[in-house]
C-alpha cells in the first residue's frame, strides 16, 4: 500500500510542473562559454522570456556530424529546441570540438589512424561538454536554472558524447575536474548514440549514481551500431547494447527501438516521439519513478534492412571519400 501511495505522490508532483504557453515567444540568446586555442565555444540559450518560474530544468543539446561537421543551429534542430523551451525548460544547445575534421585535414583516415583519432574526438567533446555545464553551474542562479534538474541530448556524434559523458562521470573513467564531486546530470537522451570503451564491456556504475536514459536507435543503422562493434581492442556499444545493461544494472531507462529504420532515428524522434521525451522527463527525470520500458515499433512500409555493421562500414558511412 505504501508503495502505490509513494507512486501516486511521485505522479501528481510530475503532472503539476508549470508549462508554458504554447503561444509564447521563445528568445534565443548567445554566449561564449570557452576558448581553446583557435575554437570559440559559444551556446545558444532559449527560453520564455518572462516565464514566472524560481528555476527551470535545463536540456543542453549536442548536434550530430560525425564529429567532422554540424551546427547548433542546425534548421532540423530549431522547432525541437522551441517546443522543449515551451514545456518550461531553458535549452541550450552548444559547439564542441571536432576532432575527426583535424585528422581528415592530415590525410587519409584509414582504419589504424581513425583506431586513434576516434577515442581522441570524443574525449575532446566529453571535455567541452563538462566545461559547458560548469558554465551552466556558475550562472545557475542568475539564469534561474535548477543544477539538479540539467538533462543532455544528443544525436548521432552528439549522442556519442552524452552516453560518454555519463559514463565517465559515474564510472569515474574520465576526469571531470571542472565540475563538482556531488554534480549529477539528470537524465540522458539519446538520439542514435553509442558508447565507445577500450579493451572491457561497458559496465555501468561505480563512483557516481547513473542518471535515467531514454534511447532512440534504428536496428538497420549504418552509421552507428543499434548492438555493438568490436575492433581492434575496443568496442562501438549501441542502444540495444546499453538497454540491456542498464536492465542489467537496475537502472531506470526507456529505450525505443524503431526495426527496419537506419540513421533518420538520430533526428526524427524531435519531432515525432515529443509525447515519449516529455514523458520520459515527467516520469523518470522530475518524477524520478524506478521505471524500465523497452519499446520495439515496426512500420508496415518499411522493409528489411541489413543489419551487418563493420569497423570499415562505420568509416566509410560517416566519412566516405575522405578515407580512400
């Protein structure tokens, strides 16, 4: 009995967050959260402008590229970033480093060389990614964001990054030395991503709570692995790959796994799963309820796809010419 009561209270305190009207205007504004050498960081922020809340939950967004290109203002990106400004959240979307275009500059990006530039081009946007939410955290209380309520999104290279950024936050496998020993992402959305780890499988947990996902992926991805990819020491751990352990680890999660679909999941979900990323937020995030939810979707219009997925296939998907 007293558990059906918690989960009602849990449920009313979800239902009862304040949302913005859906009419309102949502004001874009700039900053520069970081300078590294010759890259300026910047953010956009958006938000209501007059909107009559102590503090908001904040989603900090990573666009996808393959770490070779992609803007934070991509057009794809734009209505999502609005709609999610409307529910009452400040969302923030910022640049990060892109590794991989260093290296394809240098020549060609064969398998050996990408072996090392890959590792390499994630640790960079872990690295920019902490140094923005160590931004967010000194300008909290000005910006009138709740630090134990900030969420990261990502898609496709961008996901990549928040699933790596968790992970060596709670792991303790990558230094975070700019935030807080007690900081905590809310929650994680993911858009396609994957989970790169050197030499052992993916093992959640550790130093830090891990936060509750929600993950996106297309079972006939080629651009990044739905399960898992191994080469050369390490492995590319998909959505279906990660689902199963956190299932494993206990931890609440929401994974939508759509059969037949390819790399469109790492965009599509912004505007067609919005019911299940605001119920995710309500439910796992704010409501924090011990939930865990494997969804499988099938279109009737879709037709089988292949599902192998190589080292060489990962290269050529992502950067075709560049590696001949």
């Amino acid at each position: 009995m007293k558990k059906l009561v918690l989960f009602v209270m849990l449920l009313c305190a979800a239902a009862t967050r304040p949302v913005a009207a859906v009419g309102q205007t949502v004001e874009k504004r700039t900053f520069v959260y970081s300078v590294k050498e010759n890259d300026t960081l910047r953010m956009d922020r958006y938000r209501i402008p007059d909107m009559r809340l102590d503090s908001s939950p904040c989603l900090v967004f990573l666009f996808g590229g393959g770490f070779t290109s992609g803007e934070r203002d991509r057009a794809e990106y734009l209505p999502f970033f609005e709609h999610m400004a409307r529910q009452g959240l400040t969302v923030v979307s910022i640049d990060y480093r892109l590794g991989l275009k260093r290296a394809m500059e240098q020549g060609r990006l064969d398998q050996r060389r990408f072996a090392v530039a890959f590792p390499a081009s994630i640790a960079m946007a872990v690295e920019d990614l902490y140094d923005a939410t160590a931004y967010l955290l000194g300008r909290a209380e000005e910006w009138r964001i709740d630090p134990s309520e900030i969420v990261i999104c990502g898609s496709s290279a961008g996901a990549i990054t928040v699933l790596q950024a968790e992970y060596g936050l709670c792991n303790g496998a990558v230094p975070a030395m700019r935030l807080p020993a007690d900081f905590n992402y809310a929650g994680v959305i993911s858009f396609a991503g994957a989970l790169f780890v050197a030499g052992e499988e993916p093992v959640w947990g550790g130093v830090r709570p891990v936060a509750p996902m929600l993950l996106f992926h297309g079972d006939a991805d080629s651009n990044v692995p739905y399960d898992s990819l191994r080469a050369m020491g390490a492995g590319l751990f998909g959505s279906r790959y990660i689902a199963d352990g956190l299932t494993h680890a206990r931890v609440p999660h929401v994974f939508y796994s759509v059969s037949g679909a390819g790399h469109e999941v790492a965009v599509g979900p912004m505007s067609e799963n919005l019911p299940e990323i605001e119920s995710f937020l309500e439910k796992l995030v704010f409501g924090r309820l011990p939930l865990m939810v494997d969804t499988q979707v099938r279109s009737l219009d879709r037709s089988e796809a292949s599902r192998v997925f190589t080292l060489q296939d990962y290269i050529e998907s992502n950067f075709g010419s560049a590696t001949h």
